[in-house]
C-alpha cells in the first residue's frame, strides 16, 4: 500500500467526524477549513479559488457534484512532498475526530496512548470503507503488545472473544480497539505498564525503529569515546544524546554499498564493530558479546533489505498476511463454485431419479388397468358364455397366467432400478477411488522415478567403488607377500640373533662360573700366604711393615674388576674367540 492510502485513512477519519449526519455529506465551509488544515500541515500553499471552482455547481447544498475525493487528489495529494511531518499530520486529523468518537476518562490509557493505538489501526486495518481491522490483525497487535508488557498471551481467551466478534461482525473500528485495549480486557496491568507497551509497539510499528538502546561511539574529530542512545531504522542509524529523542547527535544514512564488520578489542574498548560507508566509517562499542551481535545481525538485515529494495520489515511482513488473506479467500471461493457445481450435479441426478420412478408409476399404473381390463373381459365372457365353460376357465388360466407374468416381469423391473441405483452409487465410489487410485499412481510413478534415478547413481557409485576396492585388494595383496616376505626373513635373523643372544648367555655363565672359582682360589692362596708369613714371623721373630705395592690401573673385564694377570687374560680371550668361531661353524 503507498503512502497516499495511509494519507487517505487520517482524512477519512476527519472527514466522517465532520459528516454529523452520517449520510456522507459535509458542508462547503468545513470543507474548506478542512483543506486549508491539510494543505498547512503537508507545507502545500492552499488555493480557495480551487476549492470553490471544484464546488460551482453545488453552492448551496452540502456536498458537490463531483465530490471531495478528485479535488483531495488532484489539489492536495498530487501536490504534497516527502519533506512534511507525517505525525503533526496525524495529530491533526487525530484532533478532528476523537472528540466525538471515544472519552479516554474511563479507561486505562491517555489520550496520548489513544492516538498512537489510532495510528496503529490506519497501518493494520483494511483499505477498504468505512476502516475496520479483521480478527487476524487484532491478535497479531494484542500479541505484539503483550510481548512489550511482558503479560502472557492468553490464546483460549481470545479464541472466545474471536468467535463472539465473528457472531456480531467481521472487524472493529478505530474507537471500539481503542476502548478494548483502555479497558485492558486481555491483562491485569497498570496505566504505566500498558503507556510504556503502547510506545514500544508505535515505535516498531509507526516509526520503523527495529532496534534501539544505549552504546559508545568513537569520535571523527576528537577520537574521543561517547555515550550515545542509538535508533536503527530501515535505511538509517540515528544515535540521540538519552534515549528521550530530544537532541538528535547525528545520522548514518544506510545504503546498499555499506557494510558493517567485527572488529578485535583495542584502546582498552571491547565488543567492537565498524559500520563502513562510502564517505565514512563509525567505530563502536557494544555492552556485551550478545548486544555487539544482535546490532551487527540487524543491521546487516536493514543492508540486506535495501540491496533487495525491500520496504521495512512490518510493512513486508502485513502485505505478507493480506497476501496469504487474499489467497485463502480465493481459495474458498474455489471451494465454494467447486460444491455449487457439485450440488447442481446431484440434483440434476435426483431429478433424473424421480423421472424414472414417475415412468415405472405410469407403468405400475398401465399394468393395473390392463389387469382391470382383463378381469372386466373375463367377467363378460362368463356371463355371455356361460355353456361353454371348460373354455372360460381355460381361458380364466391363460389370463391368469399372464397376470402372474406381468406381475413378476413388474418386480423384475423395480428390482432393476433398485440395482441401477445402487450401480449408481457404486459408480461414483468407483468414480471416486478411480481418481484418487489415479493421483496415487502419479505420486509412485513420480517416486519410483525418483528412487530409479537414486539407485542407478548408487549403482554407478557402487560400481566406482567397486573397482577402488579391486585395485585396492590387487595392491594389498602384493604388498601382503611382499610383507610376508619381508616377515619371513625378520624371523629367520631373530631366531638367529636368539640363538646367538642363548649362546652368549650361556658363555657369560661360563664366565661367571670361572670367575667364582678364581676367587675361591685366590681366597685360598690368600689364607695360605696369611698363614706362611705368620710363621714365618713366629720363627724368626721378624716384624717388618708390609709395604705397600704398585698399583698400576685397576683393569675392568666382562666378569667385573680383574683379579688376575695380563697373560691369563690373553688366554681366555683366545679361548673365547675360538669357542664363538666353533659355534658358528655349527650352525
């Protein structure tokens, strides 16, 4: 819907609060207050002249020929710039009409909270007159305002006031969803929190602010770091001094050619993200990790939507439901030409039924007077034949006979248009089934040629791998006996480095075993030397101090320190060596 329909709404609004008679007529002067109103508030110069050249032909009477709607269009409309204050506009038309409509004493909200609901209802409700809002867009807005009251949405509630509103009428107008969300008949809040819910809902809806709160800004000039309330619509991100909008810092104008990208903590600031443009570039800094990503995602969304040329994301999303409306009805109205037809078809079977039962009464009814006929002809022939009566009674059977026939050929003919009606029923379930068999078979054949193109790239897949697999094992295999090959050799140089590993544990034996008996002998001739000397010494008498002898480096051997001479040494090596020459000969 353009901006021109939303425009219409507001005076539609005005307009009817000046029509007191209801009968959609409104005098010339008001008219033209109206008007100069319209064109102050959209900055058009007004033209009275215009004004009263459109009215000529109705000077006297309360409403033109023509009628105010070509002169709207022509005089104000077509003349009307983008650069006006669409909310004063609003708040214009507002002010003409909610005097006479709705009195917000007895109800929860301001007359503030009134108009924004009043403005939510020209951008939810129908473009048709006189305005209404339909269920569905009822509950998308009852919803939207419980999530910013933090209520819970009571779906069965309002399934009972639907079907109620169903019962009565098809919508509500602007002052009756006023007077349902004063009189808080969905929640249990106060007059703060329904205020604060209504602005938040405005906001998203009216004014276009998808996301809105409190981070740091880096400076162009100063690179100093400041505090600023930021507001992101569509195709800009405006960043105001505190979140009441009164002082407005600065604008930056979204386009499809900027971007906006992560950046790494730094200058002590975390949570840090730059909005590229074409002209400049805004450094920022988030609360938090979460904050940080949901303002990078909504503005990558609004980037997204205006390469796309999208419109806002609520005005997108309502022309989506009137879509999927419009669908639906004409989906219904298909149905319903659909059972038109239907009906139509089954009563011109039923008239084709009752045709045949009225032929098989004319026939029951032709029988009968055949039969009475009969019956008369018979009792005229007993009374005028009288003496030949062997011939009346065989006369009396053949008609008798034939009354018989007649009767049954009857009920063969009732019991056959008993059976063509079941036929016929059983037609149409044969009908029925046929069509549905029909769609069933389309839907295998369709999937039996999906699962056929699946199994013949599974074949083809299977048969790759396949020959992966034979190449693979042709390629194990060799390596297999290469590898048993190579096994086999290792195994025979183990069992010869164990039988060598045996033959020198067996020899370090040996040489442990000689070595002990040395010592024993050494021991020995120690004690024998000992025992020498001391008589020696008691003979003689001689004590001389034991001096003592050359000591050379102490030599290290296999069998540990030696305890024996260079020449015995030599010996066991040679005895060694040829001990380990013997064995390898043997083997």
């Amino acid at each position: 819907m353009t901006n021109r329909d939303e425009l219409l709404k507001s005076i539609w609004h005005a307009f009817t609060a000046l029509d007191l008679d209801q009968r959609g007529k409104v005098s010339k002067s008001q008219l033209k207050v109206l008007s100069h109103n319209l064109c102050t508030v959209m900055k058009i110069p007004h033209d009275p002249v215009a004004l009263e050249e459109h009215f000529k032909d109705d000077d006297e009477g309360p409403l033109s020929n023509y009628g105010y709607m070509p002169y709207l269009n022509r005089f104000i409309l077509d003349k009307a710039q983008r650069d006006f204050d669409v909310m004063e506009f609003n708040k214009m038309c507002w002010t003409l009409c909610y005097k006479k409509n709705i009195c917000t004493k007895h109800l929860l909200i301001i007359d503030d909270d009134a108009f924004k609901v009043w403005c939510i209802f020209n951008f939810l409700s129908e473009h048709k007159y006189p305005l209404i809002i339909i269920s569905e867009e009822i509950e998308y807005f009852l919803q939207k305002l419980t999530e910013a009251m933090g209520s819970g949405w009571s779906m069965e509630k309002f399934a009972v006031y639907k079907q109620q509103l169903h019962g009565q009428k098809n919508g509500l107008t602007a002052w009756e969803i006023i007077e349902l969300v004063g009189t808080s008949y969905f929640w249990q809040v106060n007059r703060q929190t329904l205020s604060m819910g209504i602005k938040e809902v405005f906001q998203e809806l009216i004014l276009d602010v998808l996301k809105q709160g409190y981070m740091i800004k880096k400076g162009h000039k100063r690179k100093n770091w400041t505090e600023r309330w930021f507001v992101l619509r569509p195709n800009s991100l405006s960043y105001y001094i505190c979140e009441d909008l009164v002082e407005q810092k600065g604008e930056i104008s979204l386009d499809q050619n900027c971007c906006v990208e992560s950046l790494p903590d730094k200058e002590g600031k975390k949570c840090l993200f730059i909005i590229k443009c074409s002209d400049k570039s805004f450094e920022i800094s988030a609360s938090d990790k979460k904050k940080k990503q949901e303002w990078i995602q909504a503005i990558q969304t609004c980037i997204q939507q205006l390469r796309l040329g999208l419109l806002s994301p609520h005005r997108e999303a309502r022309l989506r439901r009137r879509e999927l409306r419009q669908r639906q009805l004409v989906e219904d109205e298909d149905l319903t030409e659909k059972m038109k037809r239907l009906q139509a078809a089954n009563e011109h079977k039923q008239k084709q039924l009752e045709a045949m039962k009225k032929k098989m009464e004319e026939a029951a009814a032709k029988a009968a007077a055949e039969e009475h006929r009969r019956n008369k002809t018979q009792s005229d022939l007993q009374d005028r034949y009288k003496l030949d009566l062997e011939r009346e009674k065989l006369v009396r059977q053949q008609m008798e006979e034939q009354v018989a026939q007649k009767s049954s050929e009857l009920e063969q003919y009732l019991q056959r248009v008993r059976e063509l009606e079941d036929m016929y029923h059983q037609l149409e379930e044969a009908l029925e089934d046929e069509r549905q068999a029909k769609q069933d078979e389309e839907a295998m054949h369709k999937l039996q040629a999906r699962l056929l193109e699946e199994e013949t790239a599974k074949r083809a897949e299977l048969e790759h791998i396949h020959l992966q697999q034979q190449r693979a094992l042709s390629q194990t295999k060799a390596e297999k006996q290469e590898l048993v090959a190579k096994q086999l050799a290792k195994e025979r140089d183990l069992q010869a480095a164990m039988m060598q590993l045996d033959q020198l544990e067996r020899e370090r034996q040996g040489a442990l075993e000689q070595y002990e008996e040395v010592s024993k002998k050494r021991e020995r001739a120690a004690n024998k030397t000992k025992t020498w000397k001391d008589k020696v010494a008691k003979h003689e008498g001689l004590v001389r101090l034991i001096q003592p002898g050359h000591k050379g480096p102490q030599r290290i051997t296999n069998w540990g320190p030696a305890s024996f001479t260079d020449t015995e040494l030599e010996l066991k090596k040679k005895s060694w060596q040829e001990q380990k020459r013997q064995n390898a000969q043997a083997q």
